[in-house]
C-alpha cells in the first residue's frame, strides 16, 4: 500500500516518513479491522490511519507514549479512559521496545521487545511507553491508529508525548552516583559509597567473609 497512488502528503520526520491514509480507504481498513480492536476495547472506533515507513540505517526515535497517564483517582484498569492505538505490520521483522503503560517514566529494565511480522496486529492503551526501532538493512513499514472510546478525549493535531527514559540496570561497581538527577562521579566504588552516606544518607552493612 505504501507505493501505490492512494498515499500523498508523504512527510519525513526524524528518519521515518509518514502519509495519512485517505478517508474511503481508512474505513475499509476500519471495518475490516474492528473485530482485533474492538476485542480488546469494545466500544473504540479506529480513526486517522496514517502510513508509516521507518528508513533503515537511522537512529531509533525518541521513547514516548501517545498520551498522558490515568489521572489520579481514574481507574487504572480502564481501557476506555484514555484513547487507545493500533499497529499493523506491513512488513516483517517490525519492531518496538515497550516499557510498560500507566508509568510516569520508562525504567530501561523494564524494556521488552515486540517484533511483528507482516499482518499482525498490535493493539494497546494510549499510556504505553514504547519506541518504533530501525532495521539496519530493511525498511519498517505499518500501518497507524488512534482507538477513540466515547469516554475519552483527543485533539485533532495531536501528538505523541516523549517519555523521560532512566538507564536503572547500571552496574552496582559503576563509579557514579545512582540517585536520581545526581551528576556526582567518583574515581571507585568506594568514593561513590563514602559520597551516598554523607549526601543521601545511604547506610552499607558490611557482612563478614564466610568461613573457610
């Protein structure tokens, strides 16, 4: 479908290319679809179908969520609170990381990937955090959409949300301070222990070594 007459208004961003899909095409992809989508979220309807091509060789695109998280109080189980998305393949080897949903930052060990073959279909709530990855010798190509739900509420122009990404898997004998937004680096570990005690109140319990 990418290369046929039916797509225009191709724009480039970051390394992808993306064209929306015309209005008599994007519901005879909705109603062929509905009953993925709707297995998951009953009362959603797919809208604003776009055609996404992610060029080989490029840096993957920023982690990001297409929309905030529950609010406080909202029921986190709610698939129908916020608007959902979708993904079909067109390609195989399509790949995401996802992180997670109704987090407030993405934990790099809570990353997982997706790989997608052509034709699968991928649906998900709107606060998963995930990011599309690049092939080095192919091209991913996949259809998006946007699941609005009666109950939930999206802009016209809207825009995915970049999420904030924490590398939490670093190493316990790395020489840096692990709290967060602390810059400090020591020359060893026993620097960066002496600099957690007097600036974070860390405590160390020194075990004796086991006997022989």
């Amino acid at each position: 479908i990418w290369y046929s007459d039916i797509l225009d208004n191709v724009v480039e961003e970051l390394g992808r290319l993306q064209s929306p899909v015309p209005d008599q095409e994007a519901r005879a992809m909705a109603d062929t679809l509905q009953r993925f989508y709707k297995a998951f979220i009953p009362d959603s309807e797919a809208n604003d179908f776009r055609c996404v091509e992610m060029l080989a060789g490029r840096r993957d695109l920023p982690v990001r969520r297409d929309f905030q998280p529950v609010q406080p109080g909202d029921d986190p189980l709610d698939v129908t609170a916020i608007p959902g998305g979708m993904v079909v393949a067109l390609e195989n080897d399509t790949c995401f990381d996802v992180y997670g949903w109704n987090h407030t930052v993405a934990l790099r060990s809570n990353r997982k990937e997706i790989t997608l073959h052509k034709g699968d279909v991928f649906v998900y709530r709107g606060d998963l955090i995930f990011a599309p990855v690049t092939n080095d010798d192919t091209n991913n190509v996949y259809l998006h959409a946007y699941l609005d739900t009666p109950t939930s509420e999206r802009l016209e122009n809207h825009q995915p949300v970049i999420a904030p990404t924490v590398n939490d898997t670093a190493r316990m004998d790395d020489p840096f301070c692990f709290v967060w937004d602390c810059k400090f680096r020591a020359a060893d570990i026993i620097g960066v222990r002496r600099h957690l005690n007097r600036f974070h109140g860390f405590r160390f319990h020194h075990t004796s070594p086991p006997e022989e």
